[in-house]
C-alpha cells in the first residue's frame, strides 16, 4: 500500500510539473490536468456547490502550482461551466497582474506588503485586497550530492552555503554534521530563484530568523545572497538539482517527491534532526500566530522554532483577493472556487501532494472570509 501511495503521489505530482502555461478547467477535464483521479476526487466534486459561469483568470505560486492542478481537476468534475486559467508565474508577478485588475485573485507565499493594500483599493472598488491563507507546507532543500544519500545541515551552514561561503561539500562545517557520511570534494552548485518569489521570502526568512549573524541580507521575494546560479520557478530550480552534481536548491516538497530528490534534515538544536514531511511542516504552522486584521488572515510563522519534531522552513501560501468591490463578471465563481479550495474536502486532498492542511481554527476562519467577499 505505501509502494502504491508512493508511486501514484510521483504520477500526480509529476503529470503537475509537466504543464506549462496556463491551467484550463474544462467541462471534460484536461489531459495537462493530470493527477488525483478516483473516488476521492468524485466525492469531493460531489460536495462542490457550483456557482458563476465564464472564464476565471489567476495567477502567482509557482509552490501552490501542485494544489492548483489538483484542485481545479476536481472542481471542473462539478462545475462544467467555469473555466479557471492559472498561471504560475511566481508570487511577485501574480501580485502584480492582481494589482493590474487583469486576474480575478492571485496566489502569493507571501503575505502582502503596505504599499500593496494601499494599491489595491484602486482595483478593489470600496475595499481592498485581503490574504486568505490555503497552502501549507515545507520547503525542502534539495541536494544532489553523489554517494551521499542522508546529509543534515543547520541554518548556519545553509546560510554560508547560499551566501557563497562554503564551496565544497567536504568543508569542514559540513562534515561536523556528518560524522558517517562521505562527502566528497566536489565543488557545491547553490541554485536560487530568479523571479521574485514567496518562496525566496519565506526561505530567507528562516535563514535571517535562526542564523542572523550568517545572513545578513534582509529577507525578501528577490534574492539577495552573494554569488550562486538560478533558475525561473520552483520547477526550474528543482530541475537544476535533479540534474547537477553537486547542487542543492529550495523549493516545496512536491517537487522533491516529483523528481525523487533527496532532502536535507535540519539540526534545529531539537534533540534529534527534523525530515521535511508534511507531519513536521504542520507541528511548526501550528506555532503561526494571526497578525492581519479583520477579514486579512496573514500569519506570522514560528522559523527558529527549536520544538521537537517541528520542520521551520515552512510556507503558507495565500490567495490574494478583493474583501469588497470584486468584478460583478467573476465573484459568484471566484467564491465558489476558493469556497471549495478552503473546504475539508480541498484541505484533505493536499495532503497525497506533500502539503500540509490548514490547521482547523485557521481553516475556519478562512471559510469565514472568503463566505464575506462581495
């Protein structure tokens, strides 16, 4: 049974990471859209109330692309008459085309800067816009290290290593952390994101939060660390690593479990080396605390949390939407979709792809705002 899941979870997220472009949601289903056949998916789209017809464009994470392709597979089993275009084109342009009025709602790993709000009440006729949490889950640190299969690494060394510092494999703080493991003198390909991406937030975050005297770049959507390579998207970098002797990237577990990457353990001063599995992700997005306002439900996450057994380079990806003055054209189907996204059904289905589940209280409050929008 665990050999099944194992292979169907490569064929879902495999058959995801295949697409390239947009995502079209049609009355038949879409061969691009492949993944998360079954009675799962016929009970879920069972329990989907359809509302608004037409087309529905959004853009953003290239992290939630995986939960898209899911989502949008089961939804189109019930509601013939909607298509949703998503495009991930990574957080920072997503925002961008929401800010533009040219997508319905857009999808962010992070949560949405001052100037933005204030620039979205020139879209959002009588509002503005609010995050609405969805995705949760770990970002992996991938690495193709030949003859090392289990390696674990601190945000220090993780730090140096994106930074430029640490070049070889067989440096000396590496091998501290490796006693039993061979370690090569192969010179160390650190891959990040070119294009401004939550995942990019979000990982800095967790170096500049546990190991700030090592990262001294502020945390941010652009990458800021000395030297390196890059590639466009969570796919492209993951692509990098799977191919490239010697690198190591970041990027959401999916694309790990897609390309059969080995993932690195993080020495968290807990008492043993955290995985990253969705189990653990959820232990440290349970320490998140609500810090938006109102229907805004941005979180604050726990990334120096020292818990046992608590993963803390996690992301919470959100769908950025309009609290009021939504286009007339597209909030019956913008609703009925995120509706759906923010269900139980929605929420459990994540779970074959490597995400994490909303906790409860906050999945509730989501559904709560997302009743609100108008």
């Amino acid at each position: 049974m665990k050999l099944q899941r194992k292979n169907r979870l490569r064929a879902i997220a495999a058959g995801a990471l295949a697409v390239s472009g947009a995502l079209v949601l049609t009355a038949c289903g879409s061969d691009d859209n492949s993944g998360g056949g079954g009675g799962g998916d016929s009970k879920a789209a069972s329990n989907i109330k359809c509302d608004g017809k037409g087309q529905l464009l959004a853009s953003g994470s290239s992290a939630q692309k995986n939960a898209m392709d899911l989502w949008i597979k089961t939804y189109g089993a019930a509601c013939k008459d909607t298509k949703l275009n998503y495009k991930a084109t990574g957080s920072g342009a997503g925002i961008q085309e929401f800010l533009q009025g040219k997508t319905a709602f857009a999808g962010s790993d992070s949560a949405l800067k001052p100037e933005e709000v204030k620039s979205s009440k020139q879209v959002c006729k009588g509002g503005q816009a609010i995050d609405l949490p969805m995705v949760g889950g770990p970002i992996a640190v991938g690495f193709n290290v030949p003859g090392v299969d289990k390696l674990t690494l601190n945000a220090e060394v993780l730090a140096k290593i994106f930074n430029s510092e640490i070049k070889k494999w067989d440096d000396p703080a590496i091998k501290a952390l490796n006693k039993d493991a061979k370690l090569p003198s192969l010179k160390i390909q650190a891959f990040h994101r070119s294009d401004e991406s939550g995942t990019t937030d979000n990982f800095t975050k967790y170096l500049k939060a546990a190991a700030p005297k090592a990262w001294p770049h502020e945390p941010g959507k652009a990458w800021e660390g000395e030297g390196g390579q890059s590639a466009d998207g969570s796919s492209g970098v993951s692509s990098q690593v799977k191919q490239v002797s010697g690198a190591i990237s970041y990027f959401e577990l999916s694309y790990a479990t897609a390309n059969s990457i080995k993932t690195v353990d993080l020495d968290t001063g807990a008492s043993a080396p955290v995985q990253a599995t969705v189990e653990n992700a959820s232990k440290a997005i349970s320490e998140a605390k609500i810090k938006g306002t109102g229907k805004d439900l941005a979180l604050d996450l726990a990334y120096d949390t020292k818990a046992d057994g608590a993963y803390p380079i996690t992301l919470v990806t959100y769908e950025i939407a309009c609290d009021k003055g939504n286009k007339a054209s597209t909030l019956a189907a913008t609703k009925s979709f995120l509706t759906y996204v923010a269900s139980e059904d929605g929420q459990t289905s994540l779970k074959e792809l490597g995400y994490a589940p909303l906790p409860t209280e906050i999945a509730n409050k989501v559904r709560e705002s997302v009743k609100s929008l108008s």
